[in-house]
C-alpha cells in the first residue's frame, strides 16, 4: 500500500534516488548531460536533502514522500511565496511508477498544507517541452501563465521555464 508521509531522515537516500532518476527520464532526451548533471548535483545530493527533510516552515514545507514497503516512490516539496499564494518546488516519481496517481497523492499533500498556510492560489514552474510535467499539472487545474528563463542557465543556454498557476 503506498503512504504519503512528511519525509525524515530515513527517506534521504530514496528523496535523492527519486528526484535525480525523475530528471534524467524528464530531460534526458532533451536538455545536455552536462545541464543534468549541473542541476542534480545542485539540488538531489544528499547533503542538501538531509536539510530539507529537517527544515519545514511555511516558505518550505519539507518533503512529501510517496512509500510503498519502505521504498519512496515519489517526493515532492513546495511553500509559500506570497501571503497566499504557494508554489510546487519539486516533485519527482520513479520513472517506473509513472500513471498510478502516486504524483496526484504528493501534490493534495503539498496542497493540503499550503491552505494550512493560507494559500488560496498555488503555481508552479515546468520547463518548456516537459511532457511528463505540463499534461499532469493541466489535468490538475493549473493554466499557463507566462514564460521566464529557465533556471540554471548558464552563458549560451536558453531554456525557457513556463510558469502555471490554480485556485485551490
């Protein structure tokens, strides 16, 4: 039975695991291994994960963690970047997992605790050609707003983030 549990330290391996096979199966194909490995090194590396877990306040609600057996499945963070309105940060699943509503679990709970904080519009950055990203986060309500530059651009490179936003 899969569970979504707010992550601690035991999950720190499975967060890291999750997010860095969630990127490489999201842009694989099409963003440069030298970008991917860039952006993982920066954010799924377990030091700055064993952070995540044990921070939580209402700009960074923690991880959310999908887990079936002791195994995560899927992670998933987010918090509040105005009075009310909170953002999706990241969420990943395993690659083999993909289509048994176990990202929809971790987003309610992302979700579920940014209306705690008084969130009443929740948005969210997806890179441009996700197609992993945008189909799920359209069929959740969220409607596309804007383009922006993509984070983690570096001289030469010009990803394209769009950015989404619901009422929730």
């Amino acid at each position: 039975m899969i569970r979504v549990i707010k992550a601690d330290e035991r999950h720190i391996d499975g967060i890291v695991k999750v997010c860095t096979d969630g990127y490489w199966a999201t842009y694989g194909v099409s963003h440069p291994q030298e970008y991917i490995n860039r952006i993982i090194k920066e954010f799924y590396n377990n030091y700055r994960i064993s952070k995540e877990v044990t921070v939580s306040n209402k700009y960074w609600g923690g991880y959310f963690v999908a887990v079936e057996n002791k195994k995560v499945l899927g992670a998933g963070g987010g918090g509040m970047i105005e009075e009310d309105k909170g953002e999706i940060f990241v969420l990943y699943l395993d690659p083999e997992r993909r289509n048994e509503g176990i990202g929809t679990k971790i987003l309610d709970a992302i979700t579920n605790q940014q209306k705690g904080f008084g969130a009443t519009e929740q948005w969210v950055s997806v890179q441009k050609g996700n197609q992993k990203g945008i189909p799920f986060y359209e069929a959740k309500g969220f409607e596309f707003q804007y383009e922006k530059e993509g984070y983690g651009n570096e001289e030469g490179e010009n990803f394209i983030s769009l950015r989404y936003s619901r009422q929730i």
